[in-house]
C-alpha cells in the first residue's frame, strides 16, 4: 500500500503525462492486450494436443524429459486457457490507485 505523499506523487506524474503527452499516456494506461495469435484458439487447442502427446508419448517409452517438456507445455496452454481474451471488449484504462 502506497502511503498518502506516494499516492499524490504518482497521481502528480500521471497528470503530467496526460498533459505532456497524451498518446504516451494512453499506451502506458492500456492494459496489454496480446496480439491475435496469441489469442487463437486454434493455437491453445494445438498446444494442449502436442502436450498431451508428449506426456503419452513419454510415459510409454519411459523418457522423463519428454514428460517433463509435455508438463511445461501443458502447464503453458493451461496459463493461455484461463488467460483468453476477449476480442470484444475495448482495451481498459487503469488509473493508480
């Protein structure tokens, strides 16, 4: 938690950079969104099929690396699923808080 002197700093120089620099302020208020591959479902159901072989592939031949890789890469395609954005909704502001 910032202290009351900390909060009124920040708010000071995010109005400077509305004032100074508007388009500046804009990007660096945006709340990131990833570009359109990263939001492709096609490319998280590719990554959850991939892993999942892996994992078989790896139990069946006894090759822990090749489970290993298959748990990272499922545990990335899990972090995309739960993270899907939504084409829809416009890119948020985020003011301090």
């Amino acid at each position: 938690m910032l202290s009351h002197h900390e909060q009124r700093e920040l708010e000071r120089i995010q109005e400077r950079f509305e004032r100074d620099d508007p388009q500046l302020a804009k990007a660096l208020g945006q709340v990131g969104r990833p570009c359109g591959w990263a939001r492709s479902r096609l490319l998280r159901y590719s990554i959850d099929i991939v892993a999942l072989a892996l994992i078989v592939l790896g139990a069946v031949t006894l090759n822990f690396g090749l489970i290993f890789f298959g748990a990272v890469l499922l545990a990335a395609g899990a972090c995309l699923h739960v993270t899907q954005w939504n084409d829809e909704a416009p890119p948020r502001h985020r003011r301090l808080e």
